[in-house]
C-alpha cells in the first residue's frame, strides 16, 4: 500500500515539476537552445499535440501489457526524451527531445490517477487521492526553485537529469507496487491509428495558429484561419469517429454527461492560467523588477506552497460541508486577488512584501479550483470504469492543450506587449522627451567620475535597460489586469450561478 502511494506521487510530481521548470525556465532554455519565443511556442505546442495523442492511446496500450510494462514503456521513452533534451544546444534538438519525452511523460498524470483505483473504496483510497493531490501542489511548488538553482550553478542539462533521477525512482516503484496483468483480448479496443494522427495534427495545428496569431495576427491572418480551421475539422472528425464507433478508442458517448463537460470548460481554464503565469511570473520579478533567478525562484516556491495548506484546509471543510460552491467562489476570489496585486507592482516592490503574498492566492486558486473539480465533475462516472478512465483521459489531453497555450500564448503576448510598449517609449526619447533627457544627463554626471569620456554611453546603455525594464513591467501588469477582471467576472459567476450543473451534490 505504501510503495502504491508512493508511486502515485512520483508520477504526478514528475508531471507537475517537469511542467513548471520548462515554464519558469522558459527565457533562460530559449537562450541556451538559441530558439526565439516564437520557436519555443513551437515546442510547447509539439509536445501537446503529442501528449495528447499519447494520453489518448494509454489505455489501449494497458490492456494489452498490463499497468507495470506500460509504466515503463512510458519511462524509457521519458528519459530517451530527457537526454536528447539534456543534451540539446539548438532549437531543432531541443524540439525532438520534447516530443520525445512527450510520448512518454504525458500519461504520468493520468496512470498516478487511475492507480488511485487499484485501491478497494474505503477510507484508504482517501489516501491515494491525498497523494496524488499532494504531488500536484508539491511538484508545482517545487519547480520554480529546481530551477533556478540549477540556473544559478550554470547547468541547464541538470533539469533533464533530475527528471530521469525521478523517473528511474518511479521504475522502481512500480516493480514492487503496480500490477502487470494484462485484460483479456475480448475487452480489447480498436487501435483507431488514423484518427488519432489526425486528432494529434489537428491539436497542433489550432495551437499553432492560435499562438502565430498573437505574434503576427494582421499579416498572416488568412494563412492562419485556414490552418486553425483545417485543425479544428480533423479534431470534430476524431470525436465524430469516436462518438459513433462500436469499439472506440475513447468513449466519448459515455461522456456526454453535463457536470463533466462543464468539469472540462473549468479545468482548460485552469490550465491555461497555470501555463501563462508560470511564464508571467518569473517575467515580472526578474525583467521588470530586475531579481536575480535564486531570489525569483525561493519566492514563488514559497508562495505556491500555499497550495498545500489550502488543501489540507479544503479536506477538513469537505468533511462537515461539501458544498462546492463555496469553494469555487473562493478559488476564484483568489485568483482575482492574486492578479489584482501583481498589476499594481512597481519597479521598487518589495519581493516579500508584494509579490510573495500574491502568488500565495495563486497557489490557493490553483489547488481548490482542481480538487472541487475533480471531486464533482467526474461524479456522474463513479460507476463506469472504463468510462471514468476515459473521462479521465479527455481531461488530461485539454490539461495540455489548455498549459500549452497558456504558455505559447504568454510568451507571445509578453514579447508583443513589451516590443509596442517599447516603441513607445523610443520614440518619447526619439522626440527629445525633456524627463527622459533629463533622466540621460543625471546618469551621464553619475558616471563621469568611474567612466570618463564612455560616461555618455554608459548612460546611454543605463537608460536602455531602465526602458525594456519598464515595457517589460507594463506588459505583465496588462496580463494581470486583464486576468484580475476574468477571475472576478468568474467569481461572480459561481456566487449567482444556482443551477450551475456542478453545484448540484455529488
């Protein structure tokens, strides 16, 4: 029971930290690989669209090997994509080590989950679900630390090393703890190769156009409408295919249940916020408020371990009063104080005093928003195994799609932001903006004495910092602002909303 539980935390930790390094650690890998924000979307998009397919065909590869040999299936291909990644020093590298860890990786989540069931009902299976909720909050926390120490000792190949680490940890688990029986022929599903390449094409083809379209909206937008569109039709034939086969590869129609789809709407939007502010985060604290990477990581490591006293908490309240409209409100309210705070930072906040608290309600947001939907949107599949494990899958394939173009779609708008907010500013000192000529001789006096005759040119490069430094903050106090306006519009919502199909009791 104990190598059980263990198991099921290592695979959703693994998940979780792998997710949050590659985002916090997104400029510093794109500067390693020599990739712009626009390539880097590129991977993040690659990798879902093969995370999807890959979390698509997991049970159809489980019924013919059993739990234990897919795990390791699921490890080799894993740590094969972590050395090639490792070891990467361009964008094209770097691009096949993701898919290939994607391949593998992308099922941990979901196997951590549906391991939980190998526990009998009973109080017991309570501490699978702990564990596995645990790893989510603790993994999440843990990322942005991970790397940047690693980053701080120069070692960028170090994140793919603590990745196989765990992943040979959790190999060795499984032998001990997972069984390897496989089901018999009879129960068996059809492979369905054809539509999940196209599903899979189809998912890379609408990230791709929905990220190219904030670099690029006005120039390419037909280009990218027909790309966007053209992956959408290969998505609705999949489900299309999918809904009417006898023997599907997903049982969609046993998903057509109304708290579960609107499970899935409140996850994807959980998602994409924790893509997109893994990305903004770290932005913040060290483009535009000029921390180093040690003191950006500590803080919002700690401040995401709220996550996990936020559970703990939410556990005691389930006990005397499920209800899960309380906990959605304050989810929420969270959010919107989280996002409201951060847009109102300046460049001399106090990393302690201003930010910390901040992404506190984050992490609060993060876990009570997942847990109440996990606990009520998948209610109507409690009895229907195979329809509970794909219901399952569906959830985790848009988790990617959803983390993917938060991350994409952050990186892109950041650098968009930043360029027009810059080029304002240029030409402010362009025209010969008196506060900003002002501002170029005081720092041109402050360097005479150490500089000489390069004094104006120190200046010079000085003010150029203090103007990406500024676009940079204004660009993530945007994205804040306008999330401080979503997360409270939802609040609201879920405080109104009386018949919402999941506030009804599970």
């Amino acid at each position: 029971m104990k190598l059980l539980l263990a198991t099921i935390f290592v695979l959703n930790f693994i998940e979780f930290l792998q997710a949050g390094m590659l985002a916090f650690g997104a400029s510093a890998i794109q500067g390693q690989i020599n990739a712009s924000p626009e390539e880097y979307s590129i991977v993040t998009a690659a990798y879902a669209a093969v995370a999807i397919a890959s979390i698509a065909k997991m049970r159809w590869f489980i019924e013919r090997l059993g739990w234990r040999k897919f795990i390791y299936g699921s490890i080799v291909f894993f740590i094969t994509g972590a050395v090639i990644s490792a070891l990467s020093a361009t964008f094209t590298q770097f691009l096949l080590g993701r898919i290939v860890m994607g391949l593998g990786g992308a099922a941990f989540m979901t196997s951590a989950r549906m391991l939980v069931n190998l526990i009998p009902a009973s109080p017991a299976r309570m501490k699978g679900i702990l564990s596995f909720a645990s790893a989510l909050t603790i993994g999440n926390a843990a990322a942005a630390w991970t790397v940047a120490e690693l980053f701080e000792a120069d070692w960028f190949a170090g994140i793919f090393v603590v990745l196989i680490a765990l992943s040979l940890l959790a190999a060795a688990l499984a032998t001990a703890a997972v069984p390897d029986q496989p089901l018999p022929a009879e129960q068996h599903t059809s492979a369905h190769m054809g539509p999940l390449l196209a599903m899979a094409a189809g998912s890379f083809l609408v990230l791709f156009a929905i990220q190219r379209a904030l670099y690029d909206f006005y120039s390419s937008l037909p280009y990218l409408l027909v790309l966007g569109l053209a992956g959408a039709a290969a998505i609705v034939w999949f489900v299309r295919h999918q809904h009417d086969h006898e023997r599907p590869l997903l049982v969609l129609k046993r998903l057509v249940q109304k708290r579960y789809l609107a499970g899935l709407g409140v996850f994807v939007l959980a998602y994409v916020v924790l893509g997109a502010n893994n990305v903004m985060l770290p932005s913040l604290m060290q483009r535009a408020m000029g921390f180093s990477w040690h003191s950006a990581g500590m803080i919002q490591s700690i401040g995401l371990s709220s996550a996990f006293l936020a559970l703990i908490v939410k556990l005691r309240i389930l006990k005397t009063s499920p209800s899960p409209k309380k906990f959605y409100v304050a989810s929420f309210v969270s959010l919107a104080i989280s996002a409201w705070m951060l847009s109102r930072l300046t460049v001399e906040a106090n990393l302690w005093r201003n930010v910390l608290p901040a992404i506190a309600f984050f992490g609060m947001f993060v876990v009570v928003v997942q847990a109440t939907t996990a606990l009520h949107g998948f209610a109507e599949l409690a009895n229907d195994d195979v329809a509970f494990m794909h219901g399952q899958q569906v959830k985790n394939m848009l988790s990617q799609f959803g983390v993917a173009l938060g991350i994409g779609g952050a990186t892109l708008l950041q650098q968009w932001r930043t360029a027009e907010h810059l080029s304002v500013l240029n030409r402010r000192f362009a025209s010969g903006d008196p506060e900003l000529g002002r501002l170029l001789e005081q720092l041109t006096n402050a360097f005479g004495t150490t500089h000489g005759a390069q004094a104006g040119q120190v200046a010079l490069g000085q003010l150029t910092q203090l103007l990406n430094q500024q676009a940079a903050l204004l660009s993530g106090l945007e994205y804040f602002h306008v999330l401080a306006i979503v997360s409270l519009a939802m609040g609201v919502l879920m405080y109104f909303q009386r018949t919402l199909v999941l506030f009804k009791p599970a």
